[in-house]
C-alpha cells in the first residue's frame, strides 16, 4: 500500500506517483512507513531555505520579534522540519508557490507516522545536552575521543605524581634506614 501524506497532500507527488504506476507497471521504492522515496527521502530541514540561519543559530523567539522579521529559523516556535521527511520544500503548493515555512509557520511534521496522534504538533525529540538535532556521529566521535584522550593524560599525570610520592618516601625510609645503621656502630 502507499501512502502520500501531508495536510494537504501535494498534488504532484500524488500524480507522480501515479504516472509511476502506470508507466513502469509496479510500485515505486517506498520507505518504512509506505512512502515512496522519490518524495519523502530528504527531510524537510534539509532543503529549507531558513536552514542556514539554523547553521548560524539564528531563531525566531517570538512571532514579532526582529529574528521573525528577517526570516531567521522556525525550530525554536516548534518548526518539525528536522524530523519530518516530505517535499514540500522543494515540490510546494499552489503550483510552486509557497509552502508552510516560506509563509512564516514552521513545518508541523503532518507527512509523519500517527501524525494527529502525537499530541502537540510542536513537540521536539528529547534532546541530549551538549548534542544538537545535526550533531553527526563524527562529532560525537571527535567529543568522545577527546574526552578519552583528556582521560588518560589525567591518568598519566596523576600515576607519575603517585610514582614520584613512593620513590621520595622509599628514599627517605631508606635513608633512615641507613642513618640508623650507621648511629648503632
């Protein structure tokens, strides 16, 4: 069975699908949850035109503030666009003429699975401090390598500070050793 959702639907992925169909006699490549991957392969944060001002960190805190006025990024008034897989962004509506974030409202995810039953339309993925939606797994390689190398120069230090306390103490027991072996004659 395929799916094309979206809230509305876009016509041309409907009728590409179509067209699909009928000229190669079989259904196009779809994805986990039905959806042919011509279409909801790329998610929706990675063709939108405001995902620079996400790279730079520049959001939109409130609908009237400065940030909302120059475009800057809808992730921060609930924009789903990094987790929502769709081509709206590149496909748009009304005959190529706008799509929910180019008219000022963030993404609201309604191509993915249980999309009324989520609860808020707004809601994020848990975020893990310290790693952001775009965080790759080489960067989270590079932090844990860091930290592993950062751990064992600590180690090292801190084994050489132990070794140098016994080999002083060593020394002075033994010099007392002989200090008192050398009182006895």
């Amino acid at each position: 069975m395929i799916k094309v959702p979206g809230c509305p639907p876009i016509g041309e992925v409907m009728a590409g699908v179509i067209v699909y169909v009928l000229a190669f006699g079989r259904l196009p490549q779809l994805d986990g949850l039905g959806r042919p991957k011509a279409f909801y392969a790329k998610r929706v944060h990675d063709s939108c035109y405001r995902r620079p001002f996400y790279d730079a960190g520049l959001f939109v805190e409130s609908w009237d503030d400065e940030s909302a006025k120059r475009g800057h990024c809808l992730y921060k008034m609930g924009c789903r666009g990094p987790v929502t897989y769709n081509a709206c962004g590149i496909t748009r509506w009304n005959d190529g003429v706008s799509y929910p974030i180019q008219s000022g409202h963030g993404c609201i995810g309604c191509s993915e699975e249980s999309f009324w039953d989520n609860g808020p339309f707004y809601r994020h993925l848990a975020s893990f401090p310290g790693f952001g939606i775009e965080t790759t797994a080489d960067k989270i390689g590079t932090v844990v390598g860091a930290v592993t190398v950062g751990g064992m120069a600590a180690h090292a230090i801190s084994t050489n500070i132990r070794k140098r306390k016994l080999i002083k103490d060593k020394i002075e027991e033994n010099n007392q050793k002989a200090d008192k072996e050398e009182g006895g004659k």
